[in-house]
C-alpha cells in the first residue's frame, strides 16, 4: 500500500512539474526524449535542432533563468544532446550557437557549457566557425570573442588556445588577432 501512495505522489508531482512548464520548454522537454529514444532517426534530430533556442534571450528563459525554474536543473543533458547533433548538423548546430553566444554574459552552468561548446565546436569545424563568425557584425564578433575568453583561468582553457591555431592554420589572422586580444583583456583584468 504504501508504495502505491509513493507511486502516485511521483505520478502526480511530474505531472505538475511538467504543467508548470512554458510551452516553449516543454516542447524541448518531449523533442529531447522522443530524440533520447530514437537517437539515429533524422526526423527526431531535425525535430529537436528545430525546438532549441533561436537566441539568447530563448536561451536564458530556458536553461538559466533567474529563478532556476524551467530545464535549469538538467540543462546540461539538453544542450549535450543539441551539441551531438553537429555530427550530422554542423551549419546550423554552429549557427544556433553562435546566434546565442554573439549576446551571452558568462553566468556558469550553462552559460558557461555553451562557452565551451562553442570553442570545441569551433576547433572542429573551423572553416564553417570562420565563415559564420564573419557574417556578424564586427560589434557581434567583438562580444561572441569577449563572451568565449571570458575564464578565470586561461592556463586551463586549452581548448580556446587551439581556436587560435585553427583558425591561423586556415589563414584566418585577423579572427585569431581578435582571439588572442579578448584573451589578454580578460587576463589583464584579473590583475587589477
């Protein structure tokens, strides 16, 4: 008896937490198990690549909201499964990303997973990561750049260092230049 009220009180506190959900976040939520159990169908990848946020502000309301509600808690598994899906999608994984992290302020969590994801995806598409870096704005170049160096410890962020050297071995300077100087602008205001 007693576990069919342990049962029920499960039953009936998902039920709730899925209804205190926004739509939005609960599209993501059923988009990302329909994707969890038919991990190689095209359909569901494309479902989920099509429900993930569009922006910063999709974003935020999210996975890092003020008040830790919506996917706040399991963020990490969302944007993992997103981020896999450069696999088969690597335009429009990046393209998402960066449209996000061109208006990103580095909050941890999942701010900060995206920061990462970000550079590692850079590194392993760098001619589609340059190509859509330049088609930003220079002031959205300039804050996307800010936003990915912005670490306490750049002695630990090897990955942002190999961005560098990807992007110089594809003739990609100018990017690399705007790359190291955010790097020594976040370093220099650690010392003061």
């Amino acid at each position: 008896m007693k576990t069919i009220f342990i049962y029920l009180y499960l039953f009936i506190s998902n039920a709730l937490f899925a209804q205190s959900l926004s739509q939005t976040s609960q599209k993501i939520k059923t988009a990302y198990e329909e994707l969890k159990r038919h991990r190689a169908a095209r359909e569901k990848q494309l479902a989920y690549l099509k429900v993930f946020p569009q922006n910063k502000e999709q974003f935020t309301a999210i996975f890092d909201p003020d008040d830790f509600g919506e996917l706040y808690s399991d963020n990490f598994k969302y944007i993992d499964a997103f981020i896999s899906l450069a696999k088969n999608y690597p335009g429009e994984v990046i393209d998402k990303l960066i449209n996000i992290g061109k208006n990103l302020k580095f909050r941890a969590d999942a701010t900060g997973q995206m920061q990462h994801s970000i550079v590692g995806l850079g590194n392993q598409y760098t001619p589609l990561f340059s190509k859509k870096l330049k088609a930003l704005s220079i002031i959205e170049v300039d804050h996307l750049i800010t936003f990915l160096a912005d670490v306490e410890n750049h002695k630990a962020y090897s990955e942002y260092q190999q961005l560098i050297e990807s992007l110089q071995k594809i003739g990609e300077n100018k990017l690399a230049a705007k790359f190291i100087r955010a790097r020594i602008l976040r370093e220099k205001s650690d010392n003061h």
